[in-house]
C-alpha cells in the first residue's frame, strides 16, 4: 500500500486462488466432457469442485472489495477504474458475441448459397458433384448429406406471421426483456433520488423478469426439441440458432445474478448510496448490453 | 550412416529462386516475383544505405553534438506517398494476372481431384477414369535403412496424365481434412476443401513430367502425399486413356473368379500396404490413443459383416473413412488379408472374405 | 476464512514481503512484471527446445529422430508456446514494469486483477504441456488449428487444448484492460496523450487489439467445442457449415494478433533509438498515428493468410490492396528510425546494436510480407518456407530482438546493476549471426518448393535445410548466455545510477536504480 491517493491493496491470495480454481474448472471440464460416454468416470467431482471453489473465491474477493469501499479506501479516480474497466469487459463481450454473429452472416449469405451452387468459387460444380439435391433456404431444413431434417419451415423458430404472433414465444421474449431494462433503468433512478423502496422493488421486478425470460427459453428450446426436432444436431441452423441464443441465454444468467446479488446487498445490508453506487451501475450496464443483443438477436435469428 | 549421405550430392546449392514455371501463367507469376523482388531490394537498399551511412558517419566519436531536427514535413510527406505509388505500380500487374488465373469456364477435360488422408484420387469427368496416387517411396528409404532414390518423396504409383496443349480444368476437393493441391511448375495451388469444389485451369504446351506436394497440414503424412502430373502428347494421351477402360473391364472380370485364401491374401497385403499402414502399422498395432489395433480386434477375428460396414461406410466422426471406392476384389484381399495375419486367424474365426461378399453388401442398398 | 482478508492499516511504505508468498501473492506491478518476464523466458526456452527437436529432425532428409505424428505435435506446441507464451507475455510483463513508471502512476489500475492475470497462464501452459503425455498425443493441427483437422480428426487432448485456450484468453484481457485503464486513468498530471513515451502508446494500442480479438478466438474455440462434442456443424460441409469459416474466424483473431506482438517492439525501439542517438525521436506524432493506421488496417486484411481457401476473386483483390496499404504507416516508421539516427550521435551499446538489428531485420521480413500480398505470387509461396522465413524474421529478430534490447536497456533500473556489456555483445553477434544462418536459407528452401509443416522432404532442398539447422544449434545454444548474462546482473555487478544511460530522457529514469518498490506514491509534477 502507498501513501498516495490511489488505493494500492496489498498482497491477496485472492488471485492465485481464482486462478487455481480456473484450472480446476478447465481441467474438470475438459476431462468431463471427454468422458461424456463413461458413466463411471469420476470427473466431474473436479468440475463441481472448481465451481466451488471458483464462488467461493468470489465471494470473499467481492467482500474484500465491498469492505475497502465502505472504509472509504478508494479515490474517485479508483472508482474510475471500474467504470473503465466495466466498460472495456463489455467491450469484449460485444467481441465474444460478434464471433457468432459472424459465424450466422457468414453461413447464411456465403457457405450456404455455395453449397447449393450459387456464387462463384466454383460452387456451381460443388452443388452437381456433391450435393445435387441440396437447396439454398433459410432456415436450412435438409441438410447437404441429407442426414437431418427437421419437420417444417413453419415450424422454425422464424416469425411465424401474425396469425400465430401471440403463440410466438421469441415475441414475449423480447417484450419480457426490453421491459427489464426499462425496470433496471426506473430502478437506478429510484436510487439516485434516494429513493431505496422504489429501488427494490424495481431491481426485484427485474430479476423476475430476468427468470421468466429463462423460463420461457426453457421452454423454447423444450418446444425445438421435443416437438420441431431442431436440436443442436440439426445442421447448421440448430448450430448458429442454439449458439448464439444459448451464449445469450448464459449471459442472462449471468447478469440475472449480478442484479440479484445487487438486490440482496441492497435489501439486507443497506449497501448503495444515491451518489455512489458503481457496483449497481456495473451489473445494469451488463443488463442493457445483455437486451441489446437480444435485439440483434431477435432481429437476425428470429425475424430476418 | 555416410552412405546414406550419398545421395545429398544431389542436393542444389543452386535452388534459390522460384522455379520459372512452363505455362503461360506461371511464366506471368515469375515475371511478377521478380518485379515484386528487385522492387524490395532497392527499397530495402535505399534504407540501408542511409542507416549505415549514419551508423558509419554519425558516431558519438565523429558527431559529438547531434543535430536538433526532430520533424520535417515536406519529407515526410514524401515517404508516405512514394511507397504508396511504388505499392500500385505492384498490385496493378497482380490484379491483371489473378483475373486470368481465375477464369472459371470449363477444360477441354475435366479432372476431379480429391485429397484423402493422405492420397490423391483423380477421376476424368468426360472419360469415367478413376484412381488413387500414393506415395511410391519405400519406407526403408524414409528410414535411412537404404540408400534415398532420386525421386524421393515426389514418386507416386501412378501419374495423372494428361496431354499437351489442352485445357485441363482440375475440380479441387477434399474427402476428410483439408489438403492443398500444388503444382509449382503451373502454378496452382488450390485448397482441397472438404464439401466444397475449388478450381484451377492449365494449358501445359511442353511434354515431361511435373512434380508438386500437398501443402496443407493434414495430419501425420502430411508430408507424404506428392503430385506428379505427365503431360504428353494427344496420341499417347488416347492411348493411355484406352489402356485404362480395359484395365477396368479387366478388374470387373475379377469379381466373378472363384478366389482362394492365398490369392487373396497376397494381394491383399498390397492393398494393405498402400491403404492401411498409414494408420493402422505394419504389423497391424495401430497407433495406441488414435488408431486402433487390428492384430486381434475383436471386429477383425470374429465379426465379418461389421468388419465389411466399417469399410464400406467408414466410422463416423473417426480417421477411419470409408473405402468403399475401392474395387470388390481389392476390399474383399485386403478384409482377408487383415483377418489371416497376425495371429488373428488362429486366435478368431479364420473367416474369409470373397469379392461376392462385398457385391452382397452392396446389393440391398441399391 | 476470514484470516484471507488482509488488515491493510498496520504499515505504511514497505517493501516487498518475505519468502514465496511476495510471488504468490503480490500486487506490485514491479514483481508482477518480473515474474511475466521469467514465465516467459521459460517458455522461450521449452519452445526453443521443441524447435531444436524441428531442427534437428529437419537436419537432413528421412525420418530422423522423432515420428511423423510427433514432429505435427512439436510444430503446433512450438507455435502456440512462442507466440502465446514467450512474446505475448514479455511484452506484458515490459507493460507491467515500465508503463506505470512512465506515467507516473503508483502502480498499475487494478493491481490484484493484474496478479490475477499472471497466475492464470502458468496453470494454463500447465494443461498445454500436460497434453503430450496424454492418450493420442497432444495437439498436432499446427497452431493455427483448421478445422477439420483440429476438429472430427483431433486427439482427445483438443479438449483440453481449447479449454486453456480459454483461459489464456481470459488471462490476456483482463491484462489487456488493465493497461488501457492504467493509460487512461492513471497518467500523472501534465503526462498527456501526446505527451506520452512510444512504449505507452504502443500498449494502448496493443491492448485495444487485445481486447477486440481475443474474444473472437475464444469464440472460434468455443464452436470448435460444440463441432466436437455437442453434434453442431459449424466447420462441416455436410451440415451446411464450412470449414472455411474456421479460418475466417480464426485470422479475424490471428492478423490483428500479429501486430500484437510487433507493435510494443516498436514502442521500445523507438526509445532505444532516440536514447543512443542523443537526438530526439523524428517524428513523434506521425509514429503514433502510424501505429494507430496499422492498428485499424490490421482488421481488415485478415484473409491474405487464405489466398489459397477459394476466395471469390473480388475479395482476393480487396485484401491484397488493404494488405500492402499497411507497408506505407509501417515504411514511416522505418523512416523515422533511420531519420533519427541521422546526424545523431551514436553509440552501440548492446541495446542499440539489437535496435539496429530490429530495424534491419525486421524491414526484411516487412518486405517478404509485402511480396507475400501480391496473390498470384502467394500461390507459390503459400505454406512453404518462405512464409515460414517472413514469419521467423518479423517474429525472432523482430519480437524477440526488442524483448532482448529492453531488457539490456531496463534491466540496470530493474535491478540496479549494469550487465556486463562485454558479454551482452558477445550475445548480440551470437544471435546476430545465427538467426541469419537459420532463417535466410529458409527463403530459398521455400522458393525452391519446401512446403511447411514437412516432417521430410525431397533431395533438392537438403543443403540450405543442413545450414539452417546449424544456424538454429547456435542461435538456440546462444540463449543460455542471455540466461547467464541475466543471472549474473541480477546477482550483482556495477552499480547503475538513475539516469543510466546519458541520453535516456522519461520518468522511469528520474527514480533510483534499482527502481524502489513503491514509485510515484504521489504523482510527479511533469510539464
Ligand atoms: C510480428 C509478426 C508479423 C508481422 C509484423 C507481419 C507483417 C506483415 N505480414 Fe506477416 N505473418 C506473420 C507474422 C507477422 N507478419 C505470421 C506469424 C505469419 C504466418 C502465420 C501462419 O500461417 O502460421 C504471417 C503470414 C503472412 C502472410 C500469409 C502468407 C501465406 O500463408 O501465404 C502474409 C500475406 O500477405 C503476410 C503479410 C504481411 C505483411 C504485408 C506485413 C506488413 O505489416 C509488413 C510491413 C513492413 C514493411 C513493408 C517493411 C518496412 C517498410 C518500408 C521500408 C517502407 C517501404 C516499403 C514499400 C513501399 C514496399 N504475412
Ligand atoms: C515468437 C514466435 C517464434 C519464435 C521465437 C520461434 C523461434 C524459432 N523457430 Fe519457430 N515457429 C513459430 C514461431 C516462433 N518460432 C510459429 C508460429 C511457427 C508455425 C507453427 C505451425 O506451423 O503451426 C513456427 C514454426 C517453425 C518451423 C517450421 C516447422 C514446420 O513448418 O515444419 C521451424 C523450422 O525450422 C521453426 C524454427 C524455429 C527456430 C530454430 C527458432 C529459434 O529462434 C529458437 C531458438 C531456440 C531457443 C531459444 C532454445 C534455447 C534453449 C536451449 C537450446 C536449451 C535447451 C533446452 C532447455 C534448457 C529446456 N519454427
Ligand atoms: Cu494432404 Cu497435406
Ligand atoms: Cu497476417
């Protein structure tokens, strides 16, 4: 520690630990999933434990954090290292995201025109020599070897018109999560004007939201699955569609967590001033990006 | 050991440059390394000399008190422009020659060439001509057990032919992993990408044989699946075209023979040779963690259908492809070669398999 | 549980704490940088010994010393282990040691993230290494990994592989963002944007790279994840995929990745020039707006590694044009090097002599690059040994060389004593000389037709694959005497004194040599 204005912390174990328990994570992931067919492998004991120990580590570095804010240790500019930090970590979030999205842009306006023999590139002699029965739609629902095929175009997740838009769960989807950004966003107001009730109960309207939405993924994906045979083995739109809304789905989680840890330190510790409350901020910020995406998502998933 | 080093003689000291090349284009591309070449040494020269001008001027010892400048904009301004227009007096003659390469109209013949872990198949679209190219080197050679050929690593069992003066259009493709077809002499390389059709054209006028490589890593032979393309003359290109449809015709005729286990296990072990020990090794062990063993696979002594499935449907999402291109007689020597050697017939069933077995399995699916 | 959490009012100022846990646990930026500097020297060394094992067995033509299938699995661990292990985290572990002192800052933003970020690879190239001795090997797909190769046709040990992948990239931004909120936030008052040392504006600028592409590779791994696993068809024809998009994604990552590893050595050469010259740097600005050019080109010239792939030819054209555009920012800086130099007043101290190496060398692999985005003559040069001499000489005498010449230049402010410039000389014409026997010859190998990743190759290209092996021997054997010569000036020597050398100019040289623990508790007055 410095004598200075900016908070130096000392020595913590935190780190070495949160490292540990990463690699306890990785290598019981890995070794789990490599033994997905061996009912007596043992793995995954190393995976819970690398969770375990992942929160725990967490937890009390989170603590460790929250205490030195209370006993008033960091400067403004500290505090403006967060704010930069939160938003380059979203940054790259955007990035993580824009890989898939890539993926879905590059599958559907390139490779899958070339497979069945539009474009250049030689692709008119693909689709003769290798596979003539192919077709270029969107969703693709025979697949090039002819292996999968789900039941019907209608029967994708696509907008289904309006006839069917109230049965259309995506619609509710989004309806569900814009509103819990408008929730989080009243929220932050209700704390800024000191306002702590309104706070809590829009935060917990939010976290609600955020567990319907999960809901009705489940759902979704339970529909998909059980009754339009779309799963992830269905070719390269169960590929594109279950990547891209399941890597949201986790980061609604995710978020969902943040705001509902946000909502208990609010609730049962009095934490958050109206001027100071960065902690909040960051997991709200995280929610917006979060709704963002969804509407990427909705428009270049389920509508386009 | 030194004895082995004999054959170094034939090493080129002298192999420092692109090779020219024997077709239009790969006489353009040359032309084009030189220019883009002789381009970079003068640049590079042209920095040098300034640099070590001041390395040699400049020194503390002979300037003791540097000079002050530290910016200068009309210069400045003229080494952000120069390179630049030194830069499109490259790309323009680039751009010119890639739109010729890239003509994509149809060959006079018209070659399917499709990369397999780790050989060439080539199939002559217009002439239903189709065979396998394998690396002819023997392995003692790779092993320094015997001296190395000239030819080492670039000999194949058998060459695409093809005559002079035609346009040969190849359709690129890949059947497992992605592998690289290159001909330095035509200057193609074109990716064998699997589930998609790359292609390249060349008009070859000089008779003579050409040699290439794979050049993308596809696994452990990467290194061991070369090219060589003959280029003859039409009269000699009829002619071998001929001998091929006969040796088909032959090869037909076979599937009826009533075959014995020797016959067919001898001609089995070539096929295995040629097809199999990549993975599976010589004496049949595999490679323990990634190609099993087939000296006593339970499939190999004792399960005859499953043992035909697996090479005629390959396993899925395994190194194990299908080799139901090979022909009945070459699939049913080289299952019984697999399933009498190595201890397997004395330890299994003994079973063998005819070519009949093969057409049987074939029948139902039709 | 509660004894994890520190009492931080008892003692104010002190140093380092006693025995492992000041490693294990530290959040100073000077240790932190000390211990990215030696992982990476190690890993320099284990990949430096698999490239030995290359060379050895490329020594002459049939199988030598190690088997097909092994020689893949030292290529993809050579590459992985050099780029993600040895430059990536020295040019971090210079950050962490140099860019608070340059600014003034007491340390760097998020110091316990930053520890974080450290710990994180060690356990990473923990489970990289640990592949090789796993069933099928480790992986063997080169360190670009294709699809399918590295997908239906890997080891087991993929799995793992992709998982540290994972964490690497996890380690490399939240390193990546430490910088940039450092930089942005923590300058001492007066250090403004353009006020601040090359070396800072390089990370800024290699930190901003950082953070908008290691996402995308950990997305490239992550589909790679499913393809193997979970039944997707991403990289797969037959599903509609294709592999292709694979190596869209993956260069998406791996051209801005590049100039990751180049654009801090431009940083530090830039000081180590302007300092032996004793003349002001030429051109400040036009540098930082350069390596900002650079920067934004790198984003979209991605698919000059993929001229082969079949690419529609409208897209050929566009990334050749965007690929030599990126000849002209880096031709500036050049220029402005050599310009500095001009009518200066040199001297050649060790740091200087692998400045001007860098300078020179690296300009030849430039230009090899330049040659290599002209696409018709890429068909014949793609995947041969020529790349692999541009490569080498942009990446060795290159990134490595800077890494070499900061740590000649800093290390008597790191660790107060002065290395044995005798020695160090020795060092630079050892490794001079060898990188040039190693990887010249490679030029004409690969013009002559030697494609890359062979395990064995044909007569004609023997001779020059001898040479370059004798060269890799010396060049390689030469590095233990870096070893030594580190040791040794750390151990002891004479003693520095803060300016160091006379025409340094920056904050770092105002503090003592060694650097004290703690600097610029309270920012400095800069005008
Ligand atoms: C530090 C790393 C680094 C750097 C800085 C560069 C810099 C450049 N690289 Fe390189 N490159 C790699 C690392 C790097 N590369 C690696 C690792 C691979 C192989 C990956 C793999 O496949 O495994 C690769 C492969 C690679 C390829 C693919 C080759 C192939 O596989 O077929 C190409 C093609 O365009 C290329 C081009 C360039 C260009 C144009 C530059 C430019 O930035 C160079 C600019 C510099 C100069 C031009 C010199 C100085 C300029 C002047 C003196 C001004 C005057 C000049 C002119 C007007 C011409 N590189
Ligand atoms: C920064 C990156 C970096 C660095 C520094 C190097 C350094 C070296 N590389 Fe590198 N190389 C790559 C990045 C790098 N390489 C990449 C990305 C590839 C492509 C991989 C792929 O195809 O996927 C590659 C591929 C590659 C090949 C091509 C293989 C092939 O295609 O078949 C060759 C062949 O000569 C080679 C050689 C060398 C040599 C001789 C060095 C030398 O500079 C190394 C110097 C040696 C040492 C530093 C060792 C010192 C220590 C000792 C000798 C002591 C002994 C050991 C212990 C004490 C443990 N490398
Ligand atoms: Cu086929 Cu390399
Ligand atoms: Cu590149």
């Amino acid at each position: 520690m410095s004598g200075g204005s900016y908070y130096v912390p000392d020595q913590s174990r935190f780190p070495i630990f949160m490292a540990f328990s990463l690699f306890l994570l990785v290598m019981g992931a890995s070794s789990t999933i490599n033994n997905l067919d061996d009912p007596n492998s043992n793995s995954a004991y190393i995976l819970y434990l690398g969770f375990a120990s992942l929160f725990l580590t967490l937890f009390f570095w989170f603590r460790q954090v929250i205490k030195e804010h209370l006993a008033g240790l960091d400067s403004n500019q500290l505090k403006q290292s967060y704010v930069y930090g939160m938003a380059w970590f979203i940054f790259s979030e955007v990035m993580f995201f824009a890989a898939f999205f890539g993926a879905l842009f590059y599958v559907r306006t390139l490779a899958v025109p070339w497979l069945a023999g539009e474009g250049s590139k030689g692709a008119a002699i693909t689709a003769i020599e290798l596979w003539p029965a192919f077709e270029s739609t969107w969703p693709v629902i025979t697949t090039p070897d002819n292996g999968v095929e789900y039941e019907l175009a209608e029967k994708s997740m696509a907008w289904p018109g309006w006839d069917h838009a109230l049965k259309w769960l995506p619609m509710w989807n989004t309806i569900v999560l814009l509103s819990s950004s408008v929730t989080v966003h009243f929220a932050h107001l209700g704390l800024k004007s000191g306002n702590r009730k309104k706070f809590n109960v829009l935060l917990g309207v939010t976290v609600f939201l955020a567990l319907i939405f999960v809901g009705l993924q489940a759902a979704e994906y339970y529909e998909a699955y059980a009754h339009y045979g779309l799963t992830l083995n269905s070719g390269i739109y169960g590929s594109t569609f279950f990547m891209l809304t399941g890597f949201h789905g986790f980061h609604v989680m995710m978020g969902g967590i943040m705001l509902a840890i946000m909502l208990a330190r609010s609730v049962f510790a009095g934490h958050f001033e109206d001027h100071d409350h960065f902690g909040f901020e960051a997991a709200s910020w995280y929610w917006h990006f979060v709704d963002v995406v969804w509407v990427m998502l909705f428009l270049f998933v389920y509508i386009l | 050991m030194l004895t082995f080093v004999a054959p170094m003689a034939k090493a080129d000291w002298f192999a420092l440059n692109m090779t020219r090349g024997i077709t239009d284009i790969s006489n353009e591309v040359f032309e084009l390394h030189m220019l883009i070449f002789w381009i970079c040494v003068a640049i590079g020269v042209a920095v040098f000399s300034v640099m070590f001008y001041s390395i040699y001027a400049h020194t503390k010892k002979k300037n003791p008190v540097p000079a002050k400048f530290h910016e200068n904009h009309k210069l400045e301004i003229a080494w952000t422009i120069i390179p630049f227009l030194i830069l499109i007096a490259m790309a323009v003659p680039a751009s010119k020659t890639l739109v010729k390469i890239y003509d994509d109209t149809a060959g006079d013949i018209n070659i399917q060439v499709t990369g397999y872990q780790w050989k060439w198949q080539y199939q002559y679209l217009e002439d239903d001509i189709s065979f396998f190219a394998n690396l002819s080197t023997d392995l003692d050679e790779i092993y320094n057990l015997v001296p190395k050929g000239e030819n080492y690593l670039q000999e194949v069992d058998e060459m695409v032919v093809i005559p002079a003066g035609k346009k040969i259009r190849f359709l690129i493709t890949a059947n497992d992993v992605i592998h690289s077809w290159w001909l330095p002499a035509f200057a193609i390389k074109q990716d064998a990408i699997p589930g998609f059709v790359n292609t390249a054209w060349t008009i070859v006028e000089e008779p003579g044989i050409y040699r290439g490589r794979c050049t993308e890593l596809c696994g452990k032979n990467h290194g061991f699946m070369p090219i060589v393309v003959k280029v003859v003359e039409q009269d000699e290109y009829d002619e071998w075209v001929l001998n091929k449809r006969n040796e088909a015709i032959k090869l037909a005729e076979l599937t009826t023979k009533d075959w014995t286990a020797q016959e067919l296990v001898s001609r089995g072990q070539e096929i295995y040779d040629v097809n199999c020990v990549a993975c599976h090794q010589v004496s049949g062990q595999g490679i323990t963690g990634i190609f099993p063993a087939l000296a006593g696979s339970d499939i190999v002594m004792n399960d005859k259908e499953r043992n035909i499935e697996i090479l005629m449907e390959g396993v899925q999402g395994a190194a194990m492809n299908s080799f139901s291109y090979l022909s009945e007689v070459e699939l049913a020597s080289v299952i019984t070669y697999t399933r009498q050697s190595w201890g397997n017939a004395e330890k299994g069933d003994g079973e063998i398999v005819i070519p009949k077995d093969i057409v049987d399995y074939k029948e139902p699916k039709i | 549980m509660s004894a994890v959490i520190e009492n931080h009012h008892e003692d104010h100022d002190h140093g380092p704490a006693k025995g492992i846990t000041r490693w294990l646990y530290t959040t100073n930026h000077k240790d932190i940088g000390t211990l990215y500097l030696w992982f990476s020297f190690a890993m320099f060394l284990i990949g430096g010994a698999m490239a030995m094992i290359i060379r050895a067995e490329l020594f002459q033509p049939g199988m030598q010393i190690v088997e097909p299938e092994f020689y893949n699995q030292m290529i993809t661990l050579h590459g992985l282990i050099m780029i993600f292990g040895g430059v990536m985290p020295a040019f971090v572990g210079l950050a962490n040691w140099l860019v608070p002192m340059m600014i003034g800052a007491p340390d760097m933003a998020l110091p316990r993230m930053n520890n974080l970020s450290f710990w994180i690879l060690p356990f990473a190239f923990l489970i990289l290494l640990s592949s090789l001795f796993m069933e099928g090997g480790a992986p063997n797909f080169g360190w670009t990994f294709y699809a399918p190769l590295s997908t239906t046709y890997a080891p087991p040990s993929v799995t793992f592989f992709i998982f540290s992948v994972h964490i690497m990239g996890a380690s490399s931004i939240m390193g990546a963002i430490n910088v940039v909120v450092t930089i942005m936030n923590m300058r001492a008052p007066g250090v403004g944007l353009m006020k601040m040392p090359l070396f800072v504006w390089s990370w800024l600028i290699t930190a901003y790279l950082l953070i908008a592409v290691m996402p995308v590779l950990a997305g490239a791994v992550t589909m790679m994840l499913m393809d193997i696993h979970f039944g997707t068809s991403f990289f797969n024809a037959a599903g509609g995929g294709d592999p292709v998009l694979f190596q869209h994604i993956f260069w998406f990552f791996g051209h801005p990745e590049v100039y990751i590893m180049i654009l801090p050595a431009f940083g530090i050469v830039s000081h180590i020039i302007e300092t032996f010259s004793r003349k002001q740097l030429f051109g400040y600005s036009s540098m930082v707006w350069a390596m900002l050019s650079i920067a934004i080109l790198s984003f979209v010239v991605w698919a000059h590694h993929m001229f082969t792939v079949g690419l529609p030819l409208a897209a050929e054209i566009f990334f050749m044009w965007a690929t030599m555009l990126i000849a002209v920012p880096t031709g500036v800086k050049v220029f402005n090097w050599v310009a500095t130099m001009f009518r200066g007043s040199l001297t050649f101290e060790t740091p200087m002599l692998f400045a001007i190496a860098f300078v020179v060398l690296f300009t030849i692999g430039g230009l090899s690059g330049l040659m290599l985005a002209i696409v018709p003559a890429d068909f014949q040069y793609h995947d041969t040994y020529f790349v692999v001499a541009h490569f080498h000489y942009v990446l060795v005498p290159g990134a490595i060389f800077s890494i070499m010449a900061a740590v000649y230049y800093w290390i008597p402010k790191w660790s107060g004593n002065m290395y044995d410039e005798r020695l160090g000389k020795l060092h630079f014409w050892l490794s001079f000389v060898g990188v040039n026997v190693t990887f010249f010859p490679q030029h004409f190998i690969g013009l002559a037709g030697m494609p890359r990743r062979y395990p064995d190759y044909s007569l004609q290209f023997a001779d020059w694959n001898m040479v370059s092996s004798v060269g890799a021997f010396l060049f390689g054997f030469s590095q233990l005497l870096f070893l030594f010569i580190v040791l040794k000036t750390v151990m002891g020597g004479k003693k520095a004194t803060s300016q160091v050398w006379d025409g340094a100019r920056g904050l770092e040289w105002t503090v003592a040599s060694p650097a004290p623990y703690h600097t610029f508790s309270t920012p400095p007055k800069v005008d």
